[in-house]
C-alpha cells in the first residue's frame, strides 16, 4: 500500500509558459486527477476537446472561458467556479488570463 504524500497546489507556479503545464497527481485505471497551470494559453483554432471520459474541473486560481461545440452558451470560470463537461460534450479553451496563472483542478471519470 503506498504511504500517504502532501503537497501544495499552488507551489512551484511559472509566471509563463510555452504551453499549458499538466501534472497528474492521481491515476487509478476509472479515475484520474491532473493540476493544470495555463499562463495566457488557448485552444489552437478549429480544436475541440473530445474526451472519452467525463470531466469535472475548477478553477482555483486565475480566469478561464471554455465554450462548447453544441451551442451550449460559453463559461467564463472564475477562482471556486466548477463544471461537469460529459464524455464527448466538444469543448475548446477560448482563453485564459495571462495576468496571473490559472491554476485548474481537473477529475475524469468514466461517463
């Protein structure tokens, strides 16, 4: 069994980056829970997101805006804000600030 382990959330954030920054903390073969840091990134253009997986994710730190491919009305997220994108809902990263980073909590889980 492993031992039981801490860390910080916010430690070691970049003040820029070339490209988002994903670090998975938990993976077991249903679950899976990333700490993504964006400083300005967004989806190329024409990209969707379309996942085998369900996501629920939170901004915990900084401003994002996911809109949807189906019509579903843009979400501006802000520090505390949370969704659920189901399984296969195409969804694209318009922008996220490039003031600060934007630090994301992101858990997948079978649809």
């Amino acid at each position: 069994m492993p031992k039981p382990s801490a860390a910080n959330l916010f430690s070691e954030l970049p003040a820029s980056l070339a490209a988002e920054l994903v670090n998975v903390l938990v993976e077991t073969p249903t679950i899976r829970i990333e700490r993504i840091v964006s400083t300005g990134q967004c989806s190329e253009p024409g990209f969707w997101y379309d996942q085998e997986q369900s996501e629920w994710v939170i901004v915990l730190k900084g401003e994002a805006q996911l809109c949807f491919a189906d019509g579903t009305p843009a979400k501006t997220l802000c520090p505390g804000d949370h969704l659920v994108i189901p399984a296969h809902q195409k969804h694209r990263i318009e922008w996220t600030s490039a003031s600060e980073p934007t630090v994301w909590l992101a858990v997948f889980f079978p649809a």
